[in-house]
C-alpha cells in the first residue's frame, strides 16, 4: 500500500512539473488563442445625413444596425497587438424625415429626381431605409495582446457594400386603425457604398463611427446627402 501510495505521489509530481514546463516554458501555449478575437461585431447607430440641404428635415431617432462575422490576421510576431480583420454581414438604415416625405417611385420618366415635399398625410412617422450587404476591413490594436476581451483596443478601416434593399414607409390612422404607405425601390440609391470606420473601446465594448466616401443617390438623381453614422460596437468570441 505505502509502494502504492509512493507511486501516486511521484506521478503527481512528474505531472506538476510537466505542466508547469507547458504553461511558463519556453513551450508555453499562446494565451492569445483563448481569449476573444473580435469574430462577430454587433453595432447600434444613430444615423444621419451630412451635406443635405436647408430643404431636408430630418428628426427623430434615425437609428441602424450592423452585423459582422469576421476573420482575425495577427500581425508579425505571435503576440503581436496588431490584426488585420475582414468580413461579411448586413448594414442598415433607417432615416426619419420632420413632417416631409420623399417622391420615390419607379414609374418615372429616366432621368427623374428625387425630391422632398411635405407629407400629403398627417404621418406619424415617414422614413427611408437602406440595407446593404457590407465587407468590413479593420486594422486592428489590441492594448492586452493576452486577452481582449479586457483593455484598451482600437481599430481603422473601412466597409464596401452593395445595395440589397430600399423602401419608405410612412405610417398613419384612419378611423383609428394604422395604415402604412410603403414603396420599395432601389432606382435611386447608389448601388455601392464605401465608408471609413473607427472603432475605440475598453474590452468588448467600443464606441463606433462611420463616414460614407459616396452620396446616398444616384449622381444627377438626388440630393448629395452623405450618411453617417455613430453608436456603440459589442465585439465577441
């Protein structure tokens, strides 16, 4: 029994020691690998045009999301605090418009502009919304190379999108009973987007922006209103 017991004790040991090789040996895994490496991006944005005209009034809360999957590149050494992610998800956008409505249809004559009226109904909420199937590219910082899901992090890039959906919606009462007027139609709306991005956070939370390189419409269709957008980025696994 005491041989017994004597063998049991050894073997802890010898598996203590080799552990302890594993972990703080020159053979020791990459705490990097465990921790958080920013694959989905959640985001929350408030919504705007830059560059529109006194004649457009937008109001309320123009609100959006993006949702990304993305894929990590670490940069350099093994432990370096700098990455280089792309991916692919979904951009959206919903514009709010103060007592106005936006003449949008596809049985104009080519060549036809857009333009803003006021609202032919007492709307109690006009929009336009976007949606774009987006590609982010990030350079990325990481403060705590061992973990990010805690510390500092950082990151600049941009998005490219190709246009998968516009409509607007006005919705209002008759008799008391909700009525939505809803035309969808990308005629007019760019069917590209390319934006800048930065990102600055503490571990999974970052405040985000973004700013559109090209107008929502079409050159020579519309406004040259610029979107942009600021909000909050939940990063994860």
């Amino acid at each position: 029994m005491k041989k017994c017991f004597a063998l049991l004790a050894l073997l802890i040991v010898q598996a203590a020691h080799v552990f302890a090789q594993d972990t703080d040996g020159p053979n020791k895994l990459s705490e990097i690998q465990k921790p958080s490496r920013d694959f989905v991006m959640l985001q929350f944005t408030y919504n705007n045009w830059a560059k529109k005209p006194d004649s457009i009034n937008t109001g309320g809360l123009s609100r959006g999301f993006n949702g990304y999957i993305c894929y990590d590149f670490p940069l350099g050494k093994k432990k370096s605090n700098f990455s280089f992610a792309a991916g692919i998800g979904i951009s959206t956008a919903n514009i709010y418009l103060d007592n106005q409505q936006i003449n949008l249809t596809d049985t104009g004559t080519k060549g036809q502009e857009v333009s803003f009226s006021a609202e032919s109904k007492d709307y109690s909420k006009y929009k336009i919304t976007t949606a774009y199937l987006t590609a982010p590219f990030e350079l990325r910082y990481f403060g705590n190379k061992n973990n990010r899901n805690k510390g500092f992090k950082a990151a600049i890039g941009m998005t490219v999108g190709t246009l998968v959906g516009a409509h607007t919606k006005g919705v209002y009462k008759v008799e008391g009973s909700k009525v939505a007027d809803k035309v969808n139609t990308k005629r007019y709306i760019a069917p590209w987007s390319f934006a800048g991005t930065v990102r600055i956070g503490w571990g999974n939370f970052s405040a985000f922006g973004s700013y559109n390189f090209t107008t929502l419409f079409k050159e020579g269709q519309g406004p040259d209103v610029v979107p942009y957008s600021i909000g909050l980025c939940l990063t994860g696994l």
